[in-house]
C-alpha cells in the first residue's frame, strides 16, 4: 500500500456543485473540487496528486505541513488541533483508513487536505500512476 496526497482551497460555495464531484460526470475529470468519495479522488488525473508516499511517516508530515499552512486562514481556533490530527491519521493510514482533513477558512473559502490510500479500500479505482507490471510472452 502507498498514499497519494491531494489538496483543495477553494470558494466554500463551489462545493454545492456536487455533479462534478461524482466520477459518473462528464465534467468530473477536469473538476478540481474535492469528489464526493475520498476513495475518487484516485480516479482523478494523475497531475492532482500532490504527492506520493511508500511510508507513513512522510505522508504525516505533508498532512502536517498544508495544515499548518490553512491554519493561518481559520476564522476561529480548531477545537480538535493538530496533535489529535496526527494521532489518528498514524493510526488510520497503515490500516488502510483515507485521511481527509476539511475546514472553513476566512473569506467564505475552504481547505480540502487528504491523504488516500492506494490501493483504496471503498473504490476499485486502479492507481493514477502506478501500473501493474507486463507479463511477457511466454511467461
């Protein structure tokens, strides 16, 4: 298992444009709104994964960073904070569990941050960017 790493901000309303965020939609692959699945985010492009990773570590600390970085925009202090994020990210993304983080920023925006587990649990979606390797003749 690996993680692939995708990010959001955005105007909070365009959300409600939830036909885009459904694999199904015509306009679903261009759409870089948050699908509404975690797990779709695999069927995305490729060119939307933020990042990959083979370690947790890693991957936690990615999560870590963009959290910080949309921390300087919430309109209010988080209540859950970024410790007990983390904690239950580490405990989540080795079983195999997505880790997607969302919060209400200022100016009516929001921040998508998610870390999705490939291959996912809730979707049969193959990896965006790993192939399954080639049999050759004869083998």
């Amino acid at each position: 298992m690996h993680w692939h790493a995708y990010a959001w901000v955005g105007d909070g309303a365009e959300r409600e444009r939830e036909e885009e965020r459904r694999p199904g939609s015509p306009e679903f692959g261009a759409s870089d709104l948050p699908p509404m699945l975690t797990g779709d985010w695999l069927a995305r492009p490729a060119s939307r994964i933020a990042a990959t990773f083979d370690e947790p570590g890693p991957a936690l600390e990615w999560l870590a960073a963009r959290y910080r970085r949309a921390a300087r925009s919430f309109p209010r202090p988080d209540r859950v904070g970024l410790r007990a994020r983390l904690d239950g990210a580490a405990d989540a993304l080795p079983r195999g569990v997505d880790v997607v983080w969302g919060e209400w920023l200022t100016g009516g925006r929001f921040a998508s941050i998610a870390m999705i587990c490939c291959p996912n649990r809730h979707t049969a979606h193959p990896c965006p960017i790993r192939r399954p390797p080639r049999l050759t003749a004869g083998r």
